[in-house]
C-alpha cells in the first residue's frame, strides 16, 4: 500500500499495488539449492580426504600387528597409533555433526567465568609466549546451560584462529558478561531475553569483508594447506545454534576480529555436597553386576557384550525394545542396569529409555550413539549417555556412575 499525499502533504488516499514475485522466489530457491550442493561437496571431498588419511594408518598398524616376528615395542607403537588414530577420527565427526547441529550433547549448568578462566590457562601454551592473554569477568555470578566440552572446543578453536591471525604475537581478550538479548545476526531478527556474551578479541590481521560470509562454511579457510582444516569456525557455530544461541563476528581488515558467543542465562545452581569419588577399583570393575544390552547390529552386540563380561559384569543381550521390555515386564529386579543403543528398527533407544523411567523409576538407563539427531533432539531428557567411539575405561567409569546412583537413592 502505497499512500496518496496533496500539496500540502496530508495524506488523501492509498493506492494498492501487487507484484508478482513467482519468478523470484524460483531463482532464490534455484540458488539455495545450488549453494546447498556446493556445500555437500566440499563436505564430502573434506571428509574423504581426511578420513582415508586416518583409516590408511589404521589399516597399515593393523597389517603389521598380525606379524609374529614384531618386536614388543613396535608392536606397542603401532597399537597407539591406532588409539591415537581414532580419536583424531572421533573429534572430526564430532567438529561435522556440530556445524550439522546433530551432535548429542550433554548439556549443565555452569560458572561461564569460571571455565573460561580454565580454559585460558589450557591455551596458553597453544598461542605461544608472544601473545597475552587477558581474561575480563564482568559478573562472577554469570551462569549458562550448554555442553561444557563443546563450550571449551569452541573457545579453543577460537583462540587457535586468532593465534594464526596474530602470526603468533599480539594481545587476545576474552570477555564474559551479561547482556539483553541477541542482536539481529546474518538476516535473523533481533532476538530478547537473557544471554551471556563470551567474546573472543584478537589484534590480528582481521577479516576480508567478503569473507565475513563464508567464514562459518565447513572447510571454509583461508589458510595454507596443512595449517587448517576450516572446521574450527564452523564447529563453534553448531554448538551455538544447538544450544539455543548464537554467534556473532566483527572486523576491520588490519585492526582484528571479534567473535561473540551468546548462550542463554541459567539460574545459579543450588549448592549440593559432592559425592564422594569412586575408587579406581570399583570405576574399572563390574563386581557382577547385570547388565542388559540392546543393540541390533551383531557384531557390535557381541563385541559390547564380550567387553561388559570382561569388565566383570553378568550380560544378556536383546536386539530390540521390545525384547528388552518384556524381560523386564517378567521380572523388573532381573537387572541392575539397561545399556541401550539410541538407533534401531521400530522403539528406538530413547523412547525405550522414556518408557523404562515411566514404569521402572529405579532402573538406570545408560544410553549410546555416535550420530543421532533423534537424542540431539532429546539433549534434555537427562539420560546418562556414552559417545561412541568410547573407551574401556569410559564405558566402565559411566556405568558404575549410573548403577552406584541408583544405589544411593535405594538406601534409607
């Protein structure tokens, strides 16, 4: 509606018009899809580039172990390669399911001010002694709810990225404080409420204007080959987005960058006694505990089942949710503990989980995925869960948490 103004600039009436804007809409969708494709590509030639890398050291470990003239200690160095292998392995997926905002987190209340402090402390041997570090704390009492380990590789990430825009000297800042809602960020409105702003300051080289709006883009860099893999940045924004906030950057070319991480305020959590740690002993035995398996797929069934017994706990496994339930539904007292997987045909594992706290409050569910955008979804159901790939000793450590919590509850 276009309005009719007189001389004197009153307005007398209003003339409607209507563009049709079908051809438009078209091409803006034509170019999505054509920019979605583009990304898929440089994704999956990423993605196989870097993983044929670490399955190729894998694979030529795993051929020289079945030598049996190999001395012990190259035996050993080629068994850590391996382990050190898949958790470079790990961490990649886990850098691609954060920017595809599909990574289970584990969300917590915690003090922001209080890990960043932490995590400066852990970068400074990262940026080098030529960069200071300042650390600015507006409120002590400043409170969010995310996944802490992602909240720490977003930081890290950030702070590498300055570090390489610094050339290795110059001042960077982080800074906590409290603010009033999110600013209007890469064509999304302006968003209120309570935030907490985590901003990541560098005197570096700063950012080429036309780059400000690929730089989130994974595999996006503007580094040498070797120096980077252009998912650092891309990472910290899945995290932001997935845990209910945002990410924004500022830059003049030659003066530095800014990088602004808002996540939602939490309330101060209430101050509870610690219990008291497990022993070494009882983190890494099963002293026969029961222990019920769900898992579809045979080889990895069996695989965990064979683990678990070594552990020493007592194992039945089932492939489904149902199976699971009906052995429950004989004799709810017939395990200490239910390890399920998150994926599988018709109940998956956290509805099963769900449905298990619904009708047994006191049986423990332990839950397992390594990609699922069904528990990413369900981030805040509070169900214990184990990433795959996982250690022995993180398998073990989380199911004992899990069964010596429900002990403690079962006592007077």
């Amino acid at each position: 509606m276009r309005p009719v103004l007189d001389r004197h600039g009153n307005i007398t009436g209003a003339v409607p018009e209507a563009v049709d804007i079908t051809e438009r809409r078209r091409g803006e969708e034509a170019l999505r899809q054509s920019q979605k494709m583009e990304a898929i590509g440089q994704l999956t030639g990423g993605v196989a580039h870097d993983f044929n890398n670490l399955l190729t050291i894998i694979r030529s470990a795993t051929d020289f172990l079945r030598r049996r003239e190999l001395p012990e200690d190259r035996r050993r160095r080629y068994v850590d390669a391996i382990s050190d292998t898949v958790e470079r392995a790990s961490k990649l997926t886990a850098q691609l399911l954060a920017f595809a905002r599909r990574q289970p987190l584990k969300p917590q209340i915690f003090n922001v001010g209080s890990q960043v402090e932490g995590v400066a402390q852990l970068v400074r041997p990262l940026v080098g002694g030529r960069i200071e570090i300042v650390v600015e704390v507006d409120d002590a009492d400043c409170f969010t709810v995310a996944d802490i380990a992602q909240f720490e590789t977003a930081l890290i990430n950030l702070a590498i990225n300055a570090r390489d825009a610094m050339d290795g000297e110059g001042r960077l800042t982080i800074a906590v404080r409290k603010v009033q809602g999110i600013p209007s960020l890469r064509a999304q409105s302006a968003r209120g409420g309570d935030y907490v702003a985590i901003s990541v300051t560098d005197t570096g080289s700063g950012i080429a204007p036309d780059h400000l709006d690929s730089i989130f883009e994974p595999f996006f860099t503007t580094k040498e080959v070797g120096k980077g893999t252009g998912l650092g940045l891309s990472q910290a924004f899945g995290f932001a987005k997935q845990s209910e906030g945002d990410i924004a950057v500022t830059s003049t070319q030659g003066k530095g960058a800014t990088f602004t991480i808002y996540l939602p305020q939490a309330q101060s959590p209430a101050a509870e006694k610690e219990a008291a740690a497990l022993t070494h002993e009882a983190a890494t035995t099963g002293r026969g505990y029961r222990v019920l398996v769900v898992e579809d797929n045979d080889d990895v069934g069996q695989f965990s089942t064979e683990l678990l017994e070594d552990l020493g706990y007592v194992v039945r496994r089932v492939a489904n949710a149902n199976a699971a339930l009906a052995i429950l539904g004989e004799n709810e007292f017939a395990v200490d503990l239910v390890f399920s997987d998150v994926i599988m045909p018709g109940m998956n594992g956290v509805e099963l989980a769900g449905t298990i706290r619904e009708r047994y409050p006191g049986l423990p569910v332990v839950l397992t995925s390594g990609y699922s955008n069904v528990l990413a979804e369900n981030a805040h159901r509070g169900f214990e869960l184990i990433q795959k790939p996982y250690s022995v000793e993180s398998l073990s450590r989380i199911l004992r948490k899990a069964i010596t919590e429900k002990l403690s509850v079962a006592r007077p």
